[in-house]
C-alpha cells in the first residue's frame, strides 16, 4: 500500500498552475468554495469526469490539513474513498473499530457492536484530519485541477448562464467564472448567506469537549460512548494507541471542566472514561466548541449547491457530521457526472434539485436520530430512563435489530452514491 507523505510535506497543490492577471478571467464548469475534506473529496470525485474544476481555499494547505480533529469514519465514507481509489493512502494510519460499546451512565448492561453486524471487516473507522486532509491533497495535486490555496471569494455575480467570483490572492486579485459554484464553505457559510438561503435549526445546551490522550493499556480497537445525564462521551480509539475523547456536557459545565487546572482535570475525565486502560497520557491541549442543529431549508438555487456543514449541522452523539458531507460530495459530482455526459446545464435547478431530493430527505434522517438520541439519553426522566434502558437490552439481546440500527449509524440505508474513481 501507499503511504501517506511526511506530515510536515506538502507537495504543489495544483497541476493546472493558475497564474492569472487581475485582467483575465479563469473560465470553469465547478467552482469550489471551501479546501476541507468534504470540498477536496467533491474535486477528487470530478478530476476525472471531463469537467473543469477550480477550488478556493481560504487558508495555506499545510494551515487547513493541521487540525487536531479525529473523526469516527463510517463504512459508507470508507467505501467511498475505496471507490476513488484513496483508500491505499488513508487505510495504512486508519483504525479498524472492532468492538462499539453503547452504553448508558453507569448502568452495567451495554449494546456491543461487532463486524459480524455489519457483514463486513470493521463496525467504524477511527481517521484523523490531518491523514485524510494529506491523502485528498496529494490526490489533488496529480490531476487537473486548479488549486487556489490563501484565497478569499470577495464579490459574486450571478448571471444567466455563469456566475462570475472576485478573488483575492495575496496582491493578485482576479476573476473566476463557473457554470455552478460549490459552497463547502463551513457552517456559517458566507455564500450561502448571500445567497439569502435561511436555516431552520437550534443552539443546543450543551458544548463539546474534545482532547487526544494516549491510555496505558491497549484499547483494543474498541469504540465507547456513554450517554450521561449531561451529555454522551465517546472514546474513538486511533493508531499509535491513542484515543479521541468527544465529551459534551452544559456549556457552564463544559467552560467549568476546560478551567481546571491539569490534573484535576485529568481526574475528571478519568473518572468518566474509567479504569479499564489504565492511566491516561493527555497529548494535546482541550479544546471546546458549541453544540448546534442546523439543515438549510434549501440546498440548492440557480447555479449555487451546498454540500457539509454550509447545508447542514448535527449533534456530534454517533459520529455522524462529516459522514453526511462526504455522502454529500459524493451525491453531487454522481449527479454532476450524469448531466455532463447528458450534455445537460451543470447549474440548471433542473439538474441541482436531482442532488437536493437526494441528499435532504436523509439528511433529515440522521438530524432527526442524533436529535433523538441526545434529547433521550441526556435526561433524567425515571420512565425514559427504564424505556432507554429496555431498549438497551433488547437490542443487546436481538442481533437482527442490531443490525438495522449499525446501518443507519454507518449510513447504509437509502441511496448509497455509486460513484467509482476513473484513475
């Protein structure tokens, strides 16, 4: 297999070098706003599909690949990057989640996912920002695609057959013209707000707190979360036998946790994570960031798509935002694809709303899940908590059932994106 370049390397990020004046214009089909992973998967999906492609990225490559972030990776996004041949890269730094562990507070019965469930090799993936932000990357700076890294998407004009970009780029402006622009431009997406799309959604009461920390003993390739009344915590087991802690708790609680001092701290999150690993290393500093649920009531309009979280946002309980986007981007460039080879206007709404039934309706889905399940287990109603705790054991005990449930986390149900990498 392939490995992945040195984390501190980063390659040319475009083989269409783009040098234009502040006098030319770059004439594209997809324009996209955003260099993350839902973006750079989009442009990996459409290099090879006869389309012209141009992504706008705000900060330098090595900035946007540095996020300390590990992400639960679920079998539908790994089949995905199987499909445009990027597996190879991410597989050798990615862990197989073996064991996921569901269990509520300190109630001793748990639901335990394993393979068998699933029918496959892994229940999840444990995969960090920086490997599959280096493999998308690299995958990028082989093919024809112009790269426009330390950019910033300063004026849009929407016309009848283009929409026209001014960019800043260092002391370089320049004009940007695309058949449909992209916006993977983040949650508080700037061209969606343009665009005058409104959101529906809500602040939830709680924040996140995430940190990286290396146990004593093995983690086994076992994934946990434990719904407490204030919130789940989720241990994601990554390589090198560290594990990604995702603990949400009311946002004083959270603020109260992130200024204690180190090792009171530790003690807290100890007590929480348990003593099955042993002691625990803390390897990066905490960080904190709110809660929300948000889907944009649309995802489409003439010549403008959203993909990710500039069309939607989710509770982090199951691991399931960057999922939807990578389904998202996938969604797209299949439509995107058919009506290029159809010969078919890429920013018709006839052709964007093909991507919005599509990817709206299950969005909903899993918004409405994970909704669901943070309202459910972060209560402590008595009656919910013998309902919640009933329904622990059937699906402990009622492998079919299990299996109906490990398709809508692993987001095997619905339309799954057939797209296959042409390289």
């Amino acid at each position: 297999m392939a490995s992945l370049p040195p984390q501190q390397t980063y390659p040319p990020l475009s083989a269409a070098a783009l040098e234009a004046g502040p006098d030319q214009v770059l004439a594209v089909d997809v324009a996209i706003v955003g260099g993350g992973i839902i973006g750079l998967t989009l442009a990996t999906a459409l290099r090879s599909s006869g389309l012209t492609i141009a992504v706008i990225e705000a900060q330098t490559p090595e900035q946007a690949a540095a996020r300390q972030r590990a992400y639960a990776f679920s079998l539908t996004s790994a089949r995905i990057f199987q499909n445009l041949g990027l597996w190879p890269l991410v597989a050798p730094a990615i862990t197989s989640f073996q064991r996921v562990k569901l269990s509520d507070g300190d109630y001793p019965q748990a639901v335990e996912f394993s393979p068998e469930d699933a029918g496959t090799d892994a229940v999840y993936y444990g995969a960090e920002h920086s490997v599959l932000m280096q493999a998308l990357q690299q995958t990028v700076a082989t093919a024809s695609i112009h790269y426009l890294s330390s950019a910033r998407v300063v004026r849009v004009e929407t016309g009848a057959a283009a929409t026209c970009l001014q960019i800043e780029r260092g002391n370089c402006p320049l004009t940007l013209q695309a058949k449909l622009i992209v916006a993977a431009d983040g949650a508080m997406s700037p061209l969606r707000q343009q665009a005058g799309i409104s959101t529906f959604g809500w602040r939830y009461w709680q924040s996140c707190i995430t940190v990286l920390l290396e146990p004593e003993q093995s983690h086994q390739d076992t994934a946990y979360e434990r719904f407490w009344p204030s919130g789940p915590f989720a241990i994601l087991p990554l390589s090198g036998n560290r594990c990604q802690i995702v603990w949400t708790a009311p946002h004083a609680e959270a603020q109260a946790l992130l200024n204690l001092p180190q090792d009171q701290f530790m003690a807290e999150l100890h007590r929480r994570y348990g003593s099955h690993m042993g002691q625990l290393k803390l390897l990066n500093q905490p960080r904190l960031f709110p809660v929300q649920l948000m889907q944009s009531r649309r995802y489409v309009q003439n010549r403008l798509a959203l993909i990710g979280d500039a069309a939607h946002c989710c509770h982090p309980v199951g691991g399931q935002g960057l999922n939807m986007g990578i389904r998202d981007a996938a969604a797209l460039a299949e439509v995107l694809i058919q009506a290029h080879q159809q010969g078919d206007d890429l920013g018709a709404l006839t052709v964007l709303r093909r991507y919005e039934r599509w990817r709206q309706r299950e969005n909903w889905l899993i918004l409405s899940f994970t909704d669901f399940l943070t309202r459910c287990f972060s209560n402590r109603f008595f009656p919910l908590v013998l309902l919640r705790r009933l329904g622990i054991n059937v699906l402990h005990q009622v492998r079919p059932l299990r299996r109906v449930a490990l398709r809508l986390m692993t987001g095997r149900f619905g339309r799954i994106p057939q797209i296959f990498g042409r390289h």
